[in-house]
C-alpha cells in the first residue's frame, strides 16, 4: 500500500521566503510527527498531532515556524519567513493508534529544504 | 547536549561476519529503545525494539541487547549480508510520548 508521501522532495528558497512543507500520512494513521534532520546530525522531534490536535510543538526552534494537520489527515509545516539555518532535510512520520512508542512510525522520504 | 550518542560514524564488515552496531544515551528516562535503517535519499525504516523491561529482542538475524546500567544498547547482525549495506540509527524515547531522540547513525558496509 501506500507508504507517507511527502512534497516537494526538493525546495530551494531565498532567505525571508515563505516556505510550505507538504505531508500525507498513511491513511487512517491517527499519530503524525515532523523531524528535521541538519546535516551531519539525527533527526531532532519538531512537532506531533494527534488527527487535528497539535499535542506537542516542543521541538519547534521558533515561531516561524508552524504546523498544522487541520483535518487530522494531510499536514504542513511553514516556515515563516525562511532563513539559511532552517536548512535541512525534514521528514514526516506517521503512526496508527499514536499509543506511545510501541506504535511504529513510518517515514516519508523527506524534503531537501536549502535556503539561500 | 546529545542524549542519544553513536560513537562510530562508519563500520565495515565482512560478508557472514557479525556486524555490532553501538549507541549510548544519557537520558535515564528513556525507557523504549529503536533501531531504524536508513537508505539515502529515503526516510528511517524501522528495523527492531526494546523495551527497557528487557535486555534482549531478537528478530530473525538481527538481535537488539540492552544494558540499563551502562546506559548502551547494541544491535547484531548475524550474518551480515550486502544488502545490510545502510545507515542504522539508534532511537529512545519515554513513557507514554511518541516523540523519539535520535542518534547521528552508523554507515555498515558488508564487502564480500
């Protein structure tokens, strides 16, 4: 079946653009997650929704940025205006149940964002 | 301050040898404990869990050890074969949340 899909794959952007990260979960997933991922690092936990309610945005690095899932299926992370150091690969994950982290996440294939 | 650390950014391995994959965290909290696979360009595959109730999870040729004490879980492969050839990240996380810490991964070449 159909796994999480995200777009664009690749995004350059100036610095101050406004950029919109797309993710579609795996249908029927409850749980959805954004990592992102700087180079040479792991992937650092952005934000988590449970369907439409955003449950933690503890890992977002500043209010430019904002996520939202606002029918508990599709999700985008903006980055408001963007700026050289946001740039990263940022994954999407989803879950089923979103029972804790005896649920698997399944990972998209990530979006390659550069700011110039 | 890194919670999830691995230590060896590279590790190459012989075809049907065993390959020992290390990770050490700092977070006494973390109490769920992943292992993903990684291709490039492709996001983390979940490969094999622990949870700390434990301090072994086998799956096929891959075995996950746990060691509370020392704060460091390792994943085997036996035997290693060349499409093991990736990047294995090492995971953790707390309690009921879903939000996982990651480590910086290890690169496994298996040569023939």
């Amino acid at each position: 079946g159909a796994g999480v899909s995200q777009s664009p794959r690749y995004k350059v952007a100036k610095r101050g653009q406004d950029v919109a990260l797309r993710c579609d979960p795996i249908s029927g997933h409850v749980s959805l997650f954004w990592y992102q991922q700087a180079l040479g690092q792991g992937p650092e936990f952005l934000t988590y929704f449970q369907n439409e309610a955003q449950l933690d945005k503890s890992g977002l690095p500043s209010d430019r940025f904002f996520a939202e899932r606002p029918e508990g299926s599709v999700s985008t992370l903006k980055i408001q205006p963007s700026e050289p150091r946001d740039s990263a690969v940022y994954f999407c994950a989803s879950s089923l149940e979103g029972r804790g982290l005896t649920d698997t996440q399944y990972f998209g294939p990530g979006t390659r964002l550069t700011v110039l | 301050d890194q919670q999830v650390k691995q230590n060896s950014p590279s590790l190459s391995v012989q075809e049907g040898r065993i390959s020992i994959l290390n990770c050490d965290y700092t977070n006494s909290m973390f109490d769920y404990f992943l292992w993903y696979k990684k291709y490039p360009a492709e996001g983390p595959t979940f490969l094999i869990s622990i949870s700390s109730i434990k301090d072994k999870n086998e799956d096929g040729r891959f075995t996950v050890f746990l060691n509370k004490s020392a704060k460091h879980l390792s994943l085997h492969i036996v035997p290693s074969q060349p499409g093991d050839s990736a990047v294995y990240v090492c995971a953790a996380g707390s309690g009921t949340a879903s939000k996982l810490t990651f480590g910086t991964g290890t690169r496994l070449q298996v040569t023939l």
